[in-house]
C-alpha cells in the first residue's frame, strides 16, 4: 500500500517597518500660570509665544534646514540649519496667526512640513483660599459664592496668561472692593465677617498688568456669612 504524503506550501508574510518622515510643531505662551495648573501657559494680546518644529525620522534636529513662515510670510531672518524654534510677540491688535515650517532637503525640496494656528487668548484672575493651616486651597478656586464659616478669611490672587515671572512682583496691578466701599491693592486680602450678623457681600477684583494695557481680567463673588 503506497503512502501518499501531501507537500503544503507555508507562505511568510514579509512586514517592511517604514519610520515616516514628519515634523510637528509645538508652541508655548511666555505667561504666568499658578502651581499646579494642569495645561500649558496660553499665549494672550501682547504676550511672547515660542514655537518649536520637532521632526522625526529626518536625522539629527541641529543638521536641518528649517523654513519658517507666518501667515504667508516668508522669516527670512528665522530659516536656516538648525533653527527650530522661533518666537514673537504679540501686539495690541493680536489676531490668529497660521505658522508653518518646512524641512528642506539638500536638494531644495521639501522633505516634511507642518503647520499651527494659534489665536490669542482672555487673560484670567482667580481667586483661591490662603488657609491658615493648609495654605492655599488650589483644588477648589473660589467660584460666584463663597460661604465664609470661620470669622475671617484670607483670598490671595492668581493670574492666568499674564505677561509676568510671578504674580506679585509688581508687574500685576490688583485693587480689591467690596460694596462697603473698601480697596486693597495687594495681592492678598483678609476680611472678617460682622459679630452675630447674617448676610453676605460682594467682592470685586481687578487685575491689570502695568505696561500691557489689553492684558487684564475681573472677578466678582459673593462671601455669605452667619448661615
């Protein structure tokens, strides 16, 4: 009796890993944000904002020929081996502006490109406790009402995207009112409530920043007491 044996024919499937050349662009506002901010700092009217062209699979950054432009306009001054990054900034009558880069090979051709939009931001003020024993209360911003349990409370202030290393060396102008009339001009304020009396009042903050007139921001909340 003959034995048949049947040859199969296994088939290998030969994958080819191609690395895709690509470039991206990240950008960053020079503003200030509190600790522990989750984001990055925005850019705002009359602030500085830095873009920087990430390329993959195109070989060494620093050996690259990099073409920026902004919106339409050739940086002449910006292009070059090795020139990644580029910044500017904004002025009072800030818009959106479109940002491109353009990797340029040896032979004058383009090898990848990317391009962002960015458009100004709103500066912003918020307000948070300055708790005596845990110090400031970043994970719970002070919104419309505060309900004031202790017979005084301190507020401090904090910026978002204002053109300054810090929020209190003098760069930000703050003024505090309440309708009694009060101000305050620091940073900080502390207010005590009225012995055995129930009602609320009105707080109204105003930061501004002292060279960067379009650069300011409000707040008003509303502290009840004795309920």
């Amino acid at each position: 009796m003959k034995r048949i044996i049947f040859l199969s024919t296994i088939y290998f499937l030969l994958t080819t890993v191609v690395n895709a050349q690509s470039v991206d662009i990240l950008w960053q506002g020079d503003t200030y944000t509190p600790p522990f901010y989750q984001g990055k700092s925005l850019w705002s009217v009359q602030s500085k904002i830095t873009f920087i062209a990430i390329p993959t699979s195109l070989g060494n950054p620093a050996n690259l020929y990099y073409k920026w432009t902004r919106n339409g306009t050739v940086l002449g001054n910006n292009n070059g081996i090795g020139k990644n990054t580029i910044a500017f900034l904004g002025n009072i009558l800030s818009q959106s502006q479109t940002i491109r880069v353009d990797i340029i090979s040896g032979g004058n051709e383009i090898s990848a490109s990317a391009s962002a939009i960015v458009t100004p931001t709103t500066p912003e003020v918020g307000v948070y406790e300055n708790n005596p024993l845990y110090g400031f209360m970043f994970h719970n911003m002070v919104g419309e009402n505060y309900n004031l349990k202790e017979p005084e409370i301190t507020f401090t202030a904090f910026p978002y995207f204002f053109s300054t290393l810090t929020r209190a060396n003098g760069a930000v102008v703050y003024e505090w009112r309440t309708n009694t009339g009060g101000l305050e001009t620091r940073n900080s304020v502390t207010y005590r409530a009225p012995e055995n009396a129930v009602g609320s009042s009105k707080v109204s903050l105003k930061a501004s920043h002292k060279s960067q007139i379009t650069q300011d921001a409000r707040k008003d909340f509303l502290v009840e007491f004795g309920q």
